[in-house]
C-alpha cells in the first residue's frame, strides 16, 4: 500500500533530516510498522480522533491526570495520550533492557561505596566534588547497611534514539521516578479503543509491573520479619503524580498512606489502623528525602513521619529508594556512567552515554561558553526538564543570560552536544493530522535482593510543541504506548 | 584519678491554645567515649508519656516524646551522672617531623576519609575576603597553629549574648565581632576547614567550677583532627583546649547536626519556652 492510499498517514510530511522510527531512509515504512501501519489505515482521520477522543476521556474519568507547577498557579491536566503506538524491535529492547540493568547494578554499588568506603574516590576515577558538593548527599547514610543492599530499587533510565540508530541515555532517575502508571494506563486505554490490532502483534504485557514490584519489595524486608507489610507513602493528594501513588497501592493491594497515617515508636514503624497499631516493614516511599522526617532533616515538613530515620537507621524498616540514591542521580555523575560501569562491573557499557562538559572544569567551562548557542546546558541538580536551555533555540540576550548563569556557578551546570532525538508520526489536534514529534522512553527497572526486572514496554514521552527536544510531562509532553515484541 | 559529674537539665514549654500533637527529640545526653562514662541516666516528663530512647541520624544518643493526649503545658527534666577520667590536653606526643603533617592532609585517602568535616556548611562557610584571615605557619606544628588558631578567634571576636542566634552566619559574626560559643565554634570550624584541617563542631556541657550553684549552659567547642594524634578538643570562646570540665553530648559538621532540642508541634497562638542547665562535680 502506497502513502497515498492510506487515509491517515496520506499527509504525513517528512523531515529527511530527522530519523523517523516508522520509515527507512528511503521511504518505505519499516517491516516491523507495516502491519500496523495498514490497519490504522483503514480508518479515516474523523474515525481516528473520535476514539481518540473516547481515550481522552476516559484518562478524565478515572482521574489520570497530574498538576504543573508555575510561578503564580498550578494546574489539572490530562497527559496527552496519542493512540498510535511505538513498537520496539526485540533485538534492540534486548540492548535496552540489559543496559538499564548494567546501570541500576553499577549504581547501586556506586551508592554502596560512596556511603560506606568510597574507593572509587579514593582510586581517583571519580572527584571527591560529586559527594562534597552534592545537595542529594546524605551524611546521615554513611555506614547503613540498607536491607537486601539495595538503595535504588527503582530506577527510570531515560534513554533517546539519535539519528544514528543508536540508543543512548539521557539521564538515570533513582529518587522516586514516576509515569509507570501512564505506561499502564496507556495500554489499557489502547485496547479499548482498537483490541483488535493487538490479535496481529506479540507484545509483551506491562499490567505485571505492580506484582513483580511488590515481589522484589519483599526480597529487601529487613531482618527478622518473615511476610512483610508493605506499604506506599504519599505526601497527597495534591502531588502532581498522586494518581501513580493511589494506583501503584491499589494494584500492589496495599495501603496507600500519609505520613499522619504511621507513627514511629521504639523505633518501629506502624500504620493507624481501625483494628489498633499495625507494624510496617516496607515502605514505598514516593516523598523526597529532605521531607521523610522532620526530626532528622527539614523540620517544617508536614508531610513525614517523625522518626521515621531512626526506624531506618536501625534496620527495622526498609524505604524504598534508600535516602540519598540522589547522589548518584546527579547530572556530574551522569557524565562518569562508563567509568563507574567499569569499574564495579568490569563490563564495557551496554547502552551509550551523551558526552557531557563539566562546567566545573575550566576548559570545558571555556567551550562550553563559546558554543552555548549548539549546547544543551542542564542544571545538574534539577529534575523534570524545569532550567534546561537549548542553545540553538536561544536567543542573543537569552545566551547572554546563560553565559551570566553558568559563569556565577560552574559546577551547577553541564552541557551536552543537543541530540537529534528520533521522531514518531503523532497525531496533533491543530492540524488534524500525523506530524513528526521528537520521543524518548523511560524505562522502569526493578532492583530486588539478587533479582531484577524490568518492565517490557515504559513510557514514550512526546515533545508535542513542533521541534521541541523536552518530553518531560511537566513541559507539555505527551505520551504513547509503547510495544516490545516478543521474538 | 576522676571525678564525678551530676548534670541537670530542665524545660519547659507553655502553649497559648491546646497543642494537639507534637514530637520532640533530645540530643542532651553525654556522649560515652573514653573519657565519659555513665552511672545514670534519668528522664522525665510532666505528662507521663514513654520516653523514647533512640539515636539520631549520626549514631548520638536522643530521647524522643510524643504526648498522646492534648496539652498546653509541658516540662522535661533530665538527670545524668558520669564519671570523667580527668584529662590532660597536651598528654600526647608529637611527631618529630613536623612536615609530615601537613603532608599528610594533602593525601587525596586523608581528603576523602574526613571530607565531612572539610566540606563548608551554611554555618561555616567564610566571607570571600576572609578566606585568607588565617593561614597555617609550616614552621610550627600542626598542633600549635591551631592553638594560634584558637587564640586568634578568642582575641578576634567579643563575647556577648543576645545579639546573634541559632540562624547567624559568619558574614555578621566577622563583619560585628561579637557571638556567643557557637559563632566562635563556627568561626573556627570555618578557619581550620579553609586550611585543610578537618574540624567539627561540638557540643555539651562546660561545668564552670565549684561555685555554690554551679550554673552553667550548654557549650560548645571545636574538635579538630591532627595526623598520627586524633581528635583534639579546642574551646575558641575561653581560649582553651577541652578538658575534663567539658562534656561533650554530640559532634557534627555544625550547629545544625546538634541542636539540643527539635520538635514539631501542631498548635497556634503563642508559645513560651525555657531551658536550664545545672553542672555539678565532686573528686571521686
């Protein structure tokens, strides 16, 4: 079947400069799509966005939706959902999934070592800088032990496909990484709306994530407790990602709570319950560091659990991530991902790394001012896609502005080469047809006591303004379901 | 040959309206090292709740309280008896070779074992200009530079309550020359830390002598590491090396790892506070 013929994609244009994920270099659409690509042709772009629309409103229905931040308000969006999916060949999510590993692994040992006998630094082959000068370092972690050894039981590694077929990483996110419930969502709103395009694909499923979550949580309960009650905290209901929080507790089957929900006594944690104090073992902890307990770190936090650290520090409660896996989140770290590879795993690594300019550096700091109009500069210590600059979408007094902030604080700052991030056809409402949209995918993976899973699918953002290189939900991305085929 | 202290320590909260739950946690009971040792330990609280006995995030002893019914007046009374061997600040030797110190702190292992106490913090961290006020004479030891060093902040700043608070930085101690012990503690943590020396801050009882009362507050000093010797005990706000009337509590990069008191109370209107401290001791 030619372009032509085919009612949706008939006014698809292609940008021969960018990498299309459904489309060789020639035109043609790849062999993995063409099934896909014939059955949604079939239908006509007004048939389209009217079950586009039904999936739209059915994320509104069941309350799919997440809050932005801005300097005078916060807002209650849907996250754009598209109905075409992206299907990831198995032989390159064979690559993807074993390199999200090799990275969780060699960052688990990296957050061993740098609380405990911190050789890497001592050997030279990281600067003493990435722990001295990071907010995400926590002194108080220094000699845990945490239960099963693992502090980043979930990780999101990000990672983009560059127009030279080849994935790289953009960043690791091991504090509490979230748009796993999107993943899911996705899926299901997808077969509601065209079951039947799943009877001609193998995909794997992504509805077992919360099972295979709450089984690896039980591998790390601490000393002495035989079934582990595991609970999800929140700090509620207004937190941009509560959704997740309520529908990663309800699928798991255990509470969701707030901090006002446990108390700490004799340094074990329990859960007010109608039936008297319940003792909890395992917390999912979807609260950031700085606010778990009040007693020990920001003591206006209104959202912790009094000392909930100490219950911790004494092994009797295991949180999910450990405190202070930031550390090893940072953007500086990032930079030195092959080298930590190395040297806990002795494996080359799986998956590529942008090469990044440490600011701290002063001849980096050099380059990176004279090119800033070709540089991604990134704050290293911000998440979410907010303080990003992309240097050719700058303007003069922008790169100016830039320039000041880099100068007044080096090691705030990175910069990378700006990357050509692949494109996926993705249906926008304005034009009322398939443009080209730059993707990347988070990927969810799983750290247990001596298992690991990762979850086969995660979640294709959409940079949904046109030449937009941020996917992150909170810059106006959207997302796709995203298949791996099983071989 | 030793001797025993008695230590009391006493607070009290009052609440305008009923405080409907709270948490409090105590880092005031001396530190057990090998110059302290306990006899005993007491704790009370005018509402009959358990007393929580914990340790905080660096491994120091705390008490926690956590009344479970409302209340708009708290006290707390705390009483410890230790016994100290008596110390003597200058018992240990010194390296012959001088350099060797300071050759030592350059090591990239030595760097990285006490980056803690190296690191600046929101309390230590020196006005630009002041970087250079102290620097290390390398024809001394180690040691008597930060005895200068001690004695530089003493002659520096002037001691005088009630015009700096927990929240003080360095900049307004240096720029108006006057602090209580934690600002002459800061301040050479500070100095020290800029020359490569790791240092942390310490807090706990200083026992004033025998007078009648023997009133006291809670102190705090300075702890500085010297290769090859330890942990050395420098009191900046008396020009003193920590001796055996200084009884330490807790240690950390600054104030803020050693607050004696944190809570969190759930209550408005106003609310009134105090806190005494009483050090007693007698030859054993």
């Amino acid at each position: 079947m030619t372009t032509a013929e085919n009612q949706l994609f008939s006014s698809y244009q292609r940008n021969p400069l960018l990498f299309d994920e459904i489309y060789d270099k020639d035109g043609t659409i790849m062999s993995i799509y063409s099934e896909l690509f014939d059955l949604y042709g079939e239908h006509s772009i007004k048939d389209y966005v009217k079950l586009n629309d039904k999936a739209k409103a059915s994320f509104f229905n069941q309350g799919i939706t997440f809050q932005v931040y801005d300097k005078n308000e916060t807002k209650e969006k849907i996250f754009p959902f598209d109905l075409f999916p992206r299907i990831i060949d198995p032989k390159e999510w064979d690559i993807i999934e074993r390199g999200a590993i090799q990275r969780s692994k060699a960052l688990n040992l990296f957050l061993w070592d740098v609380y405990h006998d911190k050789k890497i630094i001592k050997q030279g082959i990281v600067p003493m800088d990435l722990i001295g000068s990071s907010a995400n370092y926590l002194d108080q972690m220094v000699g845990i032990d945490p239960p099963g050894g693992i502090y980043n039981h979930i990780s999101g590694t990000d990672v983009i496909k560059h127009n030279d077929g080849q994935y790289y990483v953009l960043e690791d996110n091991i504090r509490c990484p979230s748009g796993v419930s999107y993943v899911i969502c996705n899926r299901t709103a997808l077969k509601r709306a065209l079951f039947g395009v799943f009877n001609r694909y193998k995909t794997y499923s992504v509805t077992n994530y919360a099972e295979n979550l709450l089984d690896l949580l039980e591998t790390v309960k601490p000393k002495g407790v035989d079934i582990p009650n595991v609970v999800v905290i929140t700090p509620g209901m207004f937190n941009s990602a509560f959704y997740e929080h309520s529908y990663l507790a309800k699928t798991m089957g255990v509470e969701l709570v707030e901090g006002r929900d446990l108390f700490v006594e004799n340094d074990f944690v329990y859960m007010k319950t109608i039936r008297g104090p319940e003792k909890v073992d395992v917390i999912y902890r979807r609260i950031d560091d700085a606010f778990i307990d009040p007693l020990e770190f920001k003591p206006d936090s209104a959202i912790g659990v009094p000392g909930l650290f100490a219950a911790y520090k004494k092994g009797n409660v295991t949180l999910a991530n450990a405190p202070g896996t930031g550390v090893a989140d940072d953007k500086a770290v990032y930079t030195y991902m092959p080298e930590i590879i190395k040297y806990y795993l002795d494996e080359e690594p799986i998956l590529n790394n942008v090469h990044t300019y440490h600011c701290s550096r002063p001849d980096e700091l050099k380059y990176v001012l004279e090119h800033v109009h070709e540089l991604v500069i990134k704050p290293v210590d911000e998440a979410g896609g907010y303080g990003i600059s992309i240097g050719n979408k700058l303007t003069k007094e922008e790169i100016e502005t830039v320039k000041k902030q880099v100068k007044e604080s080096p090691r705030k700052y990175v910069a990378q080469p700006i990357l050509s991030l692949s494109v996926h056809p993705t249906y926008i409402d304005e034009t009322e047809s398939f443009e080209q949209r730059h993707v990347d995918l988070r990927t969810f993976t799983v750290l247990g006591k001596d298992r690991e899973f990762v979850l086969k699918g995660g979640l294709t953002r959409v940079a949904l303004k046109k030449g937009n290189l941020i996917v992150n939900s909170s810059q106006g991305g959207g997302s796709k379901d995203t298949w791996v085929l099983k071989e | 040959m030793s001797l025993e202290y008695s230590i009391t320590y006493t607070a009290e909260n009052t609440y305008e309206n009923w405080v409907n739950d709270a948490h409090w946690q105590f880092l005031i009971i001396p530190q057990k090292n090998d110059n302290q040792e306990f006899i005993d330990v007491q704790f009370n609280n005018s509402l009959n709740t358990i007393n929580q006995f914990s340790v905080n995030g660096y491994g120091f002893r705390t008490i926690r309280v956590h009344p479970k019914k409302k209340f708009k007046q708290i006290s707390f009374e705390a009483h410890f008896k230790l016994i100290k061997r008596e110390v003597n600040p200058f018992d240990f030797i010194e390296e012959e070779d001088i350099s060797q110190a300071y050759a030592h702190i350059e090591e990239l292992n030595f760097k990285v074992d006490f980056e803690a106490f190296l690191r600046n913090t929101r309390f230590t961290t020196l006005p630009e200009k002041n970087r250079d006020a102290f620097l290390l004479d390398k024809n001394i030891s180690l040691f008597e530079n930060l005895q200068a060093l001690n004695e530089w902040t003493y002659t520096h700043i002037y001691f005088k309550t009630d015009v700096t608070d927990v929240n003080t930085v360095l900049d307004e101690v240096i720029e108006n020359r006057h602090g209580v012990c934690q600002d002459f503690t800061h301040l050479f943590c500070a100095l020290a830390r800029q020359n490569g020396i790791p240092t942390r801050y310490v807090s706990g009882y200083l026992h004033q002598g025998n007078s009648l009362f023997g009133d006291s507050q809670m102190h705090a000093w300075a702890e500085a590491y010297i290769p090859k010797i330890g942990w050395i005990g420098f009191d900046p706000t008396n020009n003193l090396l920590a001796n055996t009337n200084h009884i330490k509590i807790a240690h950390g990069k600054d104030y803020t790892d050693c607050s004696p008191l944190k809570g969190v109370v759930y209550t408005t209107g106003r609310n009134e506070t105090s806190h005494t401290v009483q050090v007693s001791s007698q030859q054993q």
